[in-house]
C-alpha cells in the first residue's frame, strides 16, 4: 500500500477531514490533499512525524516500514471476539482472498460496529 493510501486510511479512520488535519500540521486542505493524491511526494521527515502524531499511528507505519498498528488492531479484534462482542469474519470463505486495502476497509466497519455495540451497552447502564 502506497503512504498516499495508508495517509487517506488513517485520516479517515480517525474521523477527520482534509481541512481538520490539515490544522493539525499547520498545512492548507489542499496540501493535505495532494499528499493523498500522491502529487506531493517527497515530505520532510517533521512533516512526516506531525502527520503521524496527529493520526495516532507511527511514522514507520505511515510509511508503510511497519504493520504495528495492523497487528495491534487484529489483537483487539481476536480479544472482542473471545469476549463474545464479535464473531471471527476470518473464518468466513473468501477473507483471505480480499486485498490489504479490503482487510484494512473491513477492519474499519468493525471497529465502527463495535463502537455502536458498546455505546449500546453503555446505554443500557
């Protein structure tokens, strides 16, 4: 996966847009954008390190030199499954088949239907 790509996944993981990181790395919506689109590509490393901190993921990861916070998410996801909050999709014909970008896609939906789970949970208290 291109660091364009993981950038717009992690931006959009967060729940942020263009212009919201954009402030947080004191650039225009328009920079961020074209860091996105890959039309900027070669970023300083503060650059770099500033966009990281604000998504909450390493710069190594940015970068796509480590799947840290893949396999971070994958353990949190094995955990909700034992604790019965989600079944294993895993386990399901086709997972294997999707690309990184897809498990990445998927890992997202089920991070939001946890989320919704929980908050339903949190209700009911």
């Amino acid at each position: 996966m291109t660091f364009s790509k993981r950038l717009k996944m992690a931006r959009e993981n967060k729940g942020i847009t263009l212009a919201e990181l954009g402030k947080l790395i004191n650039k225009t919506e328009a920079t961020v954008q074209r860091y996105e689109s890959g039309n900027i590509k070669n970023l300083k490393n503060d650059t770099i390190e500033s966009i990281a901190k604000a998504l909450n993921i390493s710069p190594s990861f940015l970068m796509g030199w480590d799947d840290k916070e893949t396999s971070q998410s994958i353990d949190i996801v094995k955990n909700l499954e034992e604790q019965g909050i989600i079944i294993n999709f895993a386990d399901y014909e086709g997972f294997e088949k999707l690309s990184d970008e897809e498990k990445l896609e998927f890992q997202k939906k089920i991070e939001e239907a946890v989320q919704f789970e929980l908050f339903k949970r949190n209700q009911g208290k």
